[in-house]
C-alpha cells in the first residue's frame, strides 16, 4: 500500500505535492462524488500549504460551510505520514470529537471518497471515562446503585479476570452509558483528586487501556482542548514520575473552535486543593516504617488541612447562576495557609533524611513529594494574590479550593509556539474588527499567518432573525409563552440555548404548563451523554434539544435544525474567572463582556445554517436590546451579511 495517497516525487518538495493532490481532490475527486466545488478551499489549501512550509501558526478564519475540516485534515494526515509522528486534532469539547469521529463525518467521508485508509483514534479526557474503584463505592452506598449494578454486570470479562489480553478492548467512555445523566455519571467518573498511579486497578482500566491504543496512531489523534492543554501541563511532572506524557511525539497541532483555547488553557492550568484527598495522600506514609518525628509531622499536617478548610468555609459565598463560590480574603484565612504551608516544608525535609534510609517505596516517595511540591506552589500563588484567579466548589466530599494563573501565554509560548512545528487555529470567529492580533496576544504568539474567507451561503433569503417585544418586562413566564410559541410554529425542529444550568432548569421545570409544547419530543443536556442526545434530535426530526453548552460546533444539517432560539444574551457569568478579567480591563463592558457575548451569539446563530439548502429562524429572546441602542447596534452588526434583525 502506498504511504502517500499520490506519487510521491523525492526530487520536489513534499508539501507543494500535497497541494496539488488537494487541488484535485477538491476540484476533480469530490465533486464527481457530488460535493460542490468552492474556491475558498482551494485558497485555504494554499494558505495552510504555507504554514505546514514554514512550521509556523497560522488562524485560518473560514466561514461557516466552506469546508473548512476537509482541508486542514488532508493536510495534517499528508504531513503525519511524511514525518512519521501522528498530528493531533484538538476540538473544543467532547461533543465535537464525537462530530468529527462519526460514521458520517468528515474522516469517514474522506476515507469513503478518496479510497484511503485513515488511521485516526481518539484521546479523551480523562473524566470521560469509568473509574472502577469509584464505581466500587458507589454499588453499596448510593441511591443509584441499581443503575450502577447494570454498569458494573457490563464490564468486560477481562476486569476481574488476571489473564493476559489478546487485543485492545475499548470500554469505560461516557459515551458507552447514554442512559446515566450527569449526576449518575459523576458519581463512577474519574476526577481529578484519583490516585491512578496506586490504584490495584490501573492495568485494566478503560482509561488506561485507550492510552496505550492512542498512543500508537499513525496518522490523527483526535482530542479535547482541555486534553491538549492537560497534556501541556503535565509532561514534566509525569516525565518525573517516570509516567509517558498524555499524548506522543506529534508533528503538528489543529485547534479546531480555536477561539476557546485560552479558556480551555486556564483551564488546565490550575490546582486543586481538597482536605479528603491531601489526608488520603499523606496517610499513605504511616503505612511505612518511618520516623517519629515525620509520623508526628504528618499528623499535625492532617489538623492544619482541616483547619484550612474549616476556615475556607466562612470565606466563601455563593455566586448566583454559578456552581462556583467567590473567595473573600481575610487574615484569618492566610494565617491558614501559612501555617499549612510551614507543616508542609517540614515534612519535606524530613523526606529527604527519610530517602537516605531507604524505608520508603521509591516510586511512592516520588509520588508524594510531586504532590507536596504542587501544593506548595498553589498555595504560594494564593498567598501572593496577584496573578491569580481562585475560587471554591463543594460536593458531598467536602470543599475543593481551585487556583488559575490570571496569564497563561507564558507557559503556552514555551510549550506550544516554541516547539518548530505547524499550529493550525481554525474557527469562523477569530478576529476582531478584522484583526487578529488580540488572541494571538493573549496566547503568547509572536508571529504567525493568517487569512478570512466568508461563507458561501445566502444568509438574506435563508434566516432570518427576530428580537420579540415584551410588554411585561421579559419575565420567564413571558419568555415561556414565546419560546412555545415558536416551536409550534416550526412543529419541533429546535435547539434552545441558554446561559446557565439555572435557566434550563427553570424551563423544564415549567415546561410541562404550556399546552403548545405537550406533543413535543424536548431532550435536555444533562440527561443523558451529549452525543447520544445530539443523535436522538437529529434522527427525530420534530424534535428539540435545550442545551447550555452547544453555542459553539453542533453540525445538524437539514430540517432537524430548523429554529434556534436564545433564551438570554450570552453575557459571561459573574464567576471569579471572569471578575479578574474584568478587573483588568480599562472599559470591562467593552472589552469582556461584549466582546465575549457577541462571539458566542454570532457562534449559536451560526448553528442554524449548514447547508445551501437549509431555511429557520433565530429568536433572541432579550429585553435590553430593545433598549439599549448601542447593544442592538453591536448585533446588528454581527449578523450575516443582508440579515436585519426584526423586531416583532
């Protein structure tokens, strides 16, 4: 079999071969398969041919349906073959993996039309899949065990069995128990405070189990922004403690919704602090023969968590429409800290004189001391205050305290940017006013490529976008009315987007009282696993899905998707993420908050148009836009291109 889908001629580049095979593929190959021929793929070919050239970033702004994941997957798998390192895809979030990895998705088209043979697995986070000791747990002690039951009657065989494994065996992913909603889910699901590297489990653990599968790729790996950054953030404490990286040498990186980076970024970026936890960590070393001195350390280290803790719980209060509490700092509560932080340093330099004897387990030591050691950071940044973002989350465990650098472009410029090999950003919204000089600011970029192609479609005769009037005040109710007004008049065929789980919740909860909805098919995310959702509204056409993470990447062409409803403005949320942003800002309205609401309303009205053929309306569901004239102008001018919005 050839490595290359063309003959490949030694005495040329390689890269301007590559491009001619696309040119054909999109001018010749496809079309003769029935896809349309559109230049602005042909254009980003060749802009994408250039940075694959030169090694270099490039944004690749292409407008919704030209196409744009055919071009940039030809290249990258051209590009994997030649250097022999698989190229990583990363997409915003789960949901787009699954997209993307369909049966009728573009790699299965690809591989369809052009006869090629596509080499492409998937890298999912890991709380995408089952933890075994939590399902353990969970089978005696939770209301759900009966769900938990049928979960634990489908492992495969070989999890409780100690005998060799003959070939991969995928199992544990989410998207393998579509019937568990998010709070069943969350309940088996790995988090960040398992101790895999202890767990009795590990080698027959579904997680595991892909890693060592995706690991050996020859051509895509295909994974989440937040897997990609968490790759970043790892590879030197996971080299340390003798583990492989998260994911292998590659040749090249796709960041597909590539907008969304730096919030996946931050996100990745961050430690995460729970007393449970710290107390299972440290325990593990009185398991050990050990000195009195360090034993009594390890004690007091346990009371000065709690007491951490304790004392974190009065500095906290709770912000509306969020799951995060804001911290409200004090003396009492750094005093804290500083005195955890004293504890902490003496059981490290007891660990040092503990090494020299030799009655600790190596691999153990190691493990804990890297933890130790991401404490110690964390709470440096916390004590310093500057530069950093914090905030509190509680579960039934207990409190979790999470700490973010303010600025991630330093460690994204060394560890992405710096590494000599192409970087593809692909969205239809990464400029601003045309210029893409704020994201690459705040990712640490200093030179790249770029390019903007508009979309093909003929927005003026295929959408059409409303802004209702209120004449009581936009209340809920109001909004009810409305919003059930519309998915009968387009029987079904709806997503409904809204801001916060507080809103989906409200409209569930209110939903079954209005007689215009009471034959509609309504799926709700949380309910089930995303993709299995996604599927279910596509396949049942006079259906709806009401979903609060599906702004950015859902491809539904045809009638399914037919009307597309904003329940509320998109602003951003009050959470401590955003309050640093806005602290830092000269104008924050300005340059956060609009800025950050424009983007994501031009990305969820830019789910209803998919194809030539499709037809609906968006209905911005919003009381300030008929008042505020500088809002409404804002909007206005992000509408596609002889769309008007009316006001009803």
């Amino acid at each position: 079999m050839n490595r290359y889908p063309f003959e490949y001629d030694h005495s040329r580049p390689f890269l301007a071969q590559v491009g001619e095979w696309v040119a054909d593929v999109f001018y010749d190959i496809l079309p003769e398969a029935g896809f349309e021929v559109r230049d602005e793929q042909i254009y980003m070919a060749y802009q994408l041919e250039r940075a694959f050239a030169q090694k270099m970033t490039i944004f690749a702004e292409a407008g919704v349906g030209m196409g744009k994941t055919l071009v940039y997957l030809l290249y990258a798998i051209c590009y994997a073959r030649f250097t022999r390192k698989p190229a990583i895809i990363a997409c915003a979030d789960e949901s787009l993996i699954e997209q993307l990895a369909k049966p009728e998705g573009d790699l299965a088209k690809l591989a369809r039309h052009l006869s090629l043979s596509i080499d492409a697995r998937l890298a999912k986070s890991a709380d995408r899949y089952l933890c075994l000791m939590k399902l353990d747990q969970a089978l005696t002690s939770d209301e759900h065990s009966d769900a938990f039951r049928t979960v634990h009657a489908e492992l495969p065989a070989f999890v409780h069995q100690y005998k060799a494994m003959q070939s991969f065996h995928a199992y544990g992913d989410r998207k393998q128990y579509p019937q568990l909603n998010d709070r069943q889910w969350d309940k088996i699901s790995w988090d960040s405070f398992q101790d895999c590297f202890t767990c009795e489990q590990r080698h027959r653990c579904g997680q595991t189990l892909s890693r060592e599968y995706y690991r050996k790729s020859g051509d895509l790996i295909i994974c989440s922004h937040d897997f990609y950054m968490e790759h970043v953030w790892t590879y030197e404490g996971r080299k340390r403690e003798g583990q492989l990286p998260l994911l292998p040498d590659h040749c090249a990186v796709v960041f597909d919704e590539g907008h969304l980076l730096e919030s996946a970024a931050q996100k990745a970026l961050t430690y995460r602090l729970k007393h449970s936890a710290f107390e299972q960590l440290i325990s593990r070393l009185l398991q050990n023969e050990i000195r009195e001195s360090l034993a009594v350390l390890i004690d007091e280290a346990i009371d000065r968590s709690e007491s951490l803790f304790e004392v974190l719980q009065g500095h906290c209060e709770r912000i509306p429409g969020s799951d995060r509490k804001r911290i409200v700092p004090g003396k009492p509560l750094l005093e804290e800290v500083r005195l955890f932080r004293q504890v902490i340093e003496g059981i490290e330099e007891e660990l040092v004189f503990e090494s020299e004897l030799y009655t600790l387990n190596e691999y153990q030591l190691r493990i804990v001391e890297e933890h130790l050691e991401m404490i110690q950071k964390a709470l440096s940044l916390f004590q310093s205050s500057e530069g950093l973002i914090s905030w509190v989350t509680e579960d039934e465990d207990g409190l979790t305290l999470v700490i973010m650098p303010r600025a991630v472009k330093e460690v994204l410029k060394e560890r992405v940017f710096a590494l000599n090999m192409p970087v593809v950003f692909s969205s239809a919204t990464l400029s601003v006013n045309g210029s893409f000089d704020y994201m690459a600011s705040s990712l640490g970029i200093d030179h790249y490529l770029s390019f903007s192609t508009k979309s093909p479609y003929d927005y003026k005769n295929q959408m059409e976008v409303v802004a209702p009037e209120w004449p009581n005040g936009a209340s809920f109710e109001e909004k009810m009315k409305v919003a059930a007004s519309l998915l009968k008049r387009t029987e079904g065929r709806a997503l409904v987007l809204f801001n916060d789980k507080e809103e989906l919740h409200k409209f569930k909860e209110l939903l079954p009282s209005y007689p215009d909805c009471a034959d509609l098919r309504i799926r709700f995310e949380g309910d089930a696993e995303i993709s299995h959702l996604i599927s279910a509204f596509q396949r049942d056409e006079a259906s709806v899905l009401c979903a609060i993470s599906l702004w950015e990447g859902l491809d539904i062409p045809g009638p399914s998707l037919s009307n597309v409803i904003v329940w509320s403005l998109p602003f951003p949320s009050q959470d401590p993420v955003f309050a640093a942003k806005r602290e830092a800002a000269s104008h924050a309205y300005d340059e956060v908050d609009l800025p950050y609401m424009l983007l994501r309303l031009q990305q969820g009205m830019g789910r209803l148009i998919r194809s030539r053929e499709d037809r609906g309306i968006v209905a911005v569901l919003s009381e300030e836009i008929h008042h505020d004239a500088k809002l409404r102008q804002a909007i206005a001018e992000i509408l596609p291109q002889g769309v008007a919005l009316q006001e009803q």
